[in-house]
C-alpha cells in the first residue's frame, strides 16, 4: 500500500532552517573618534619632535648621567623604604582601628585624623626641624628615665628625616586601605575559623589577610606610584634625589626644560615597571574571582577600536524550528 507524499514528507521532518549569517555592528562613530584622537595625538609628537627649544640632544647628553642616576638611586630607596614603613603600620593601625578596644581604636583614629589632615610637604619640613623641638633624644623606659641620648641633629638627617615623613604620612593611608580590605571579606569566614580553633591571629593570618589581598593590592599600587611621585617633594630639605639633582644641574647650565625632561622620563619608566608589577600581583591574589584574567592595555585599546566579538547583529530568522523525530 503506498503511502501519501505529504505523510511521508511529515515522518522525515521539516526542512532544517538557512544558516544564521552574523553581520557584525559598524561602529562609525567609534572610528570617527579615534581618528580625530590620532590627529590630535600626531600633532602633539610632531610639534615636539620639531620644536628646536626642546633640545633633545641635551636630553640624550643628561639622560643617563651620573648625577642623574645617583639621583634616580636616592628616588628609589626613598619609595621602597617609605612604602615599608607604611605598609607595617598600615596594618597595625588598621588591626588598631577594628579593635574593640576603645584605646587603641581611638589612637588609630586620631593618628590618621592627623597624618591625612595636614599637608605631607608641612609634615616633611617638620621632622627637618625636629631638632627645634628636642635637641636631644632620650631612648629608655616610657615617662622613666632615659639611658640613651642622642644629637637630634645627627640622629635625624635630611634622608631621614624625609623618609620617616612618607612613611608616616603613607601609613596613614594604608590603614584605610587594609581595614577596606579586611572588612570586605565575609564574617562566615571569621566564624569558620573560630569553629575549627583557629585563635584570633591565626584567622587573620591564614584566612582574612589571603583573601583581603584581592582588594588591597590594587589601592596599594597607586599609592607606591604616588609614593614615587611625591618623594620629589623632599627636594625643599635638599635631599638629592631625582628632581633635586636636575635642579641643581639647570641652575648652573640654564637648560632648565631638557633636564625637567629627563627627570620626567625616569619618573616614568619607573612608574612603568611598578604599573607592570601591580598588574601581576593583581592577577596572582585574584585568582579565582572575578576579572581574574583581565586584558592588558594593549589588549583593551585592540578590543576598543575593533569592538568585542558579541557585537554582532543576527538576521532575523525567527525562532528556532526542532524537528519531531518518530518513535
């Protein structure tokens, strides 16, 4: 007996639908935008590279000079040992600051209340006239006596004295960030390592701190860049770090625009290698969290002007048809 066509036609199934063919979105605008971004950008290397006054080539003669690389030495030990100290007594003031101790909560306060309410350059030029206040300083027993006197002069150089001033100040700062940190991290958390036994230090120690790290480290990146940054400021207590020893190099050669450019270079390169650095250690503490395998800037500015890969239009097809298999 032979079938109908139509009945045979409806055991095999319905055409399966045409291909999707996915036209990706033209961004017109975007295009436009960057192409006004690049002019602008062209003619702003153009007009220095042609301007005359510039001398590059004094640029070049000073750039790696001896005096500027002493300089550059002076600038480097100045961050590394003011962002140590700042990072230790971050911590400790932050543990302070979340004590419930009303002591030492209320002297963390007033610590950061002080550091971050005056200006650096003022606290700066304080600690160079320490010695004002006390010639001597007496090391011994708290409101006892003391068995160790020293020149405050001797004891607080212009080194010191300006690396003790970032450090303070930068500990301040720091203390907000850690206890931003901190506090971000699940109370579960501090409950589960109480109920596995975990003393009060182990828990912040083991736990807390790890996983405090993924909101710490970004802040505390900028803040050694701006560290750097600010370490030019101990140039008014004739420290000869970078921008001092450029300072006195234009004051006798009066080639004051190519020397503050190549102190700005070395600024740079070494705000880029710190830049480099935070990128990883982001991406070492946030793993397993969100944004863990974020693009590099090369990487952004690509995706930004070729737009991402969902951005795409589909043609209309309307829905998807399933076709009905017999049993």
């Amino acid at each position: 007996m032979a079938s109908a066509p139509g009945a045979e036609a409806e055991a095999i199934g319905p055409e399966p639908p045409d291909e999707i063919e996915a036209v990706p979105v033209r961004h017109l605008g975007r295009w436009i935008a960057a192409g006004i971004v690049l002019l602008i950008v062209a003619s702003v290397i153009r007009s220095a590279v042609t301007n005359d006054r510039i001398e590059w080539g004094v640029v070049g003669s000073y750039l790696f000079d001896s005096r500027v690389l002493d300089g550059l030495r002076l600038t480097i030990e100045l961050t590394v040992l003011g962002m140590a100290v700042g990072i230790v007594l971050g911590v400790l003031l932050a543990l302070m600051r979340l004590s419930r101790n009303p002591v030492l909560s209320t002297v963390s306060w007033v610590y950061i209340w002080f550091f971050r309410g005056t200006p650096l350059l003022v606290q700066i030029l304080i600690f160079f006239n320490i010695a004002a206040l006390y010639p001597t300083i007496g090391l011994g027993i708290p409101l006892g006596p003391s068995f160790i006197h020293i020149n405050g002069n001797s004891l607080v150089t212009p080194f010191f004295a300006g690396m003790l001033a970032l450090g303070l100040n930068e500990g301040a700062y720091m203390s907000e960030i850690v206890r931003a940190g901190i506090i971000s991290v699940d109370e579960g958390q501090f409950d589960a390592a109480k109920a596995v036994g975990m003393t009060q230090g182990q828990t912040m120690r083991r736990v807390v701190l790890p996983q405090a790290m993924r909101v710490i480290i970004p802040p505390t990146g900028n803040e050694t860049i701006s560290m750097l940054k600010n370490s030019s400021l101990v140039y008014v207590i004739a420290v000869k770090e970078l921008l001092y020893t450029v300072t006195l190099i234009y004051s006798v050669n009066y080639k004051v625009i190519p020397l503050l450019i190549v102190a700005s270079i070395w600024y740079l390169a070494a705000t880029t290698v710190m830049s480099i650095g935070q990128y990883y250690l982001e991406r070492h503490y946030g793993r397993g969290g969100p944004g863990v395998q974020s693009a590099t800037l090369i990487e952004r500015v690509f995706r930004g002007i070729a737009g991402r890969h969902d951005d795409v239009a589909t043609q209309d097809q309307g829905p998807p048809v399933i076709p009905e298999h017999k049993a």
